[in-house]
C-alpha cells in the first residue's frame, strides 16, 4: 500500500469538506503534506536548538517511524485583508487562526483513528498545542519538524517557507507507519539568504522583531498580546506550558511578516 498517498489524499480531502461545515468561515489551500525521519538526527537536535525539553518522537509513541507534517496555506485574499500598516491584525486573520487550529485537532485526532485502524500507531505531542509564556516557545516546533519533512526552509521572518510560500500554518502526527521519509531541502527559498536581496518581512513587522541579524521574540509577542485584547471572540487556541490554562484571553496573533512578501506564496 502507498501509505505517502493515502495519508496525503486524506488530509486534502479532510481539508476541502471540513471548510464546508457550517460556521466555518474560513478558506484554505490545498494542503502540502511531508514525512520526516522521527530518528533524523536534526530532530534530536531540537533538543539544542529549541529547548532541552523539546518532546522527543518516541516519547509520543514507541518505536516510531515518521512524522507526517503538513502545511495549510491561507488564502491571497486573507492575506490581503492583513497588510494595513500598524500592528493590529484583520478580524478575518484572527478568525482563521483560530479555525485553522482548531481544525488541526479534529484533523488530527481523524489521522491518528484512521491509521490505528490499519493496525498501526500514531499521536501528537500535547506540547504541540502548549507555549512557555516566559520563553516564548514551544516545546513541540511544528516548523523545525516540517523542515526535516521537506516543507521548506527558514526565512528572514522566522516562518518555513514552503513551495507555495510562508502564508499558513503547519501541524504534525507522529506515527510507526513503514513510509520513506522524504529529506530536508538543500535549497533555500529566502531571497535574502539566497541571494541578499530582499528583506521585506523587516520593512513590515510592526515591532522591530525582525531583523538581518536575528529575531527578538519579546517584540513580536507583546503585538500579539495587543491583538489578544483586541480580538477575544474567536477563542484561544493555545494553553501554558501545563496545558491547563489558556494562554491570554484572546487570539494572539500579527501576521504581518507573512503578507505583502514575495515568499507569501511562492
């Protein structure tokens, strides 16, 4: 059986009914799907990069194999609603996070039923939907896993840029399925660190995270605290690092680094 296939064709197809449900105001792209080694050693190097509590495959599920990772792209035209200057997101980017990511734990929970079905296991790490709010990170990295998976490489603006460009968002499943894993890209799709040109996510970050010599994440989270108390009808997605708690009130969010770039979708 072409495991690749059928995992792909199923998070395509769950994607393109999902946004049909009724109170899904939200539209996609047609999601790109790839399958990391769980025992490459740049994920055991999540440990040094990350954090030296980065959540490790196996301690998810034994013996595993792979970890499907899969890139949801967002639309140009919700895209287009976020590219007014300043530091307050659109409505419609808020409301789409939070979609998206609520859509990532059905989806999700679908995948892991659907490939124990097939006699096999699958998870996620709860540290996928956790963030340390005074490290500001997570201890699941759901970019680094899908750089392995071949989505893409870093950019200026911190995000993975995938083919289809940086304007989405990425989620994963850790799994024993007997798939090929596909390898890490040798190319770079930053124009800046290909080719030293560019630079347009420094012009267009509200806060002055970002920069050609690095990424101040204080900055960017204190505009994304400000969109939280702006936008507080669409939920929280995310908990503190016990899972327990919301992380604020609100969605925190920017964007604005993902949009009116040349790597928003290409």
């Amino acid at each position: 059986m072409d495991f690749k296939q059928l995992i792909t064709t199923m998070i395509q197809t769950y994607v393109q009914e999902y946004q049909k449900k009724p109170g899904i105001t939200s539209v996609w792209g047609e999601p790109l799907v790839g399958f990391a080694d769980a025992n490459h050693p740049d994920i055991f190097n999540l440990k040094d990069i990350i954090s030296p509590q980065h959540v490790m495959p196996h301690e998810v599920i034994e013996n595993p194999t792979i970890i499907i990772a899969y890139f949801l792209p967002f639309t140009k035209e919700l895209a287009d609603t976020n590219k007014a200057p300043g530091d307050v997101s659109s409505p419609e980017w808020a409301r789409t996070y939070e979609e998206t990511n609520r859509m990532f734990g059905e989806l999700n929970n679908y995948l892991i039923a659907a490939i124990q079905e097939m006699g096999y296991e699958a998870g996620v790490s709860k540290a996928a939907t956790t963030f340390d709010q005074e490290r500001l990170i997570s201890n699941w990295s759901q970019r680094h896993i899908a750089r392995v998976a071949g989505l893409g490489t870093f950019g200026l603006n911190n995000m993975l840029i995938s083919s289809n460009g940086c304007c989405g968002r990425y989620s994963t499943v850790i799994t024993n399925l007997p798939i090929e894993p596909d390898k890490p890209l040798d190319d770079n799709y930053c124009l800046y660190k290909s080719k030293g040109i560019c630079g347009a996510c420094i012009k267009h970050c509200p806060s002055g995270a970002l920069t050609v010599t690095g990424y101040d994440r204080q900055k960017c989270f204190q505009v994304c605290l400000k969109n939280a108390e702006i936008y507080k009808d669409f939920g929280s997605s995310y908990s503190d690092e016990t899972g327990k708690n919301a992380n604020r009130a609100g969605s925190e969010v920017c964007g604005k680094c993902l949009v009116n770039v040349p790597c928003a979708f290409k």
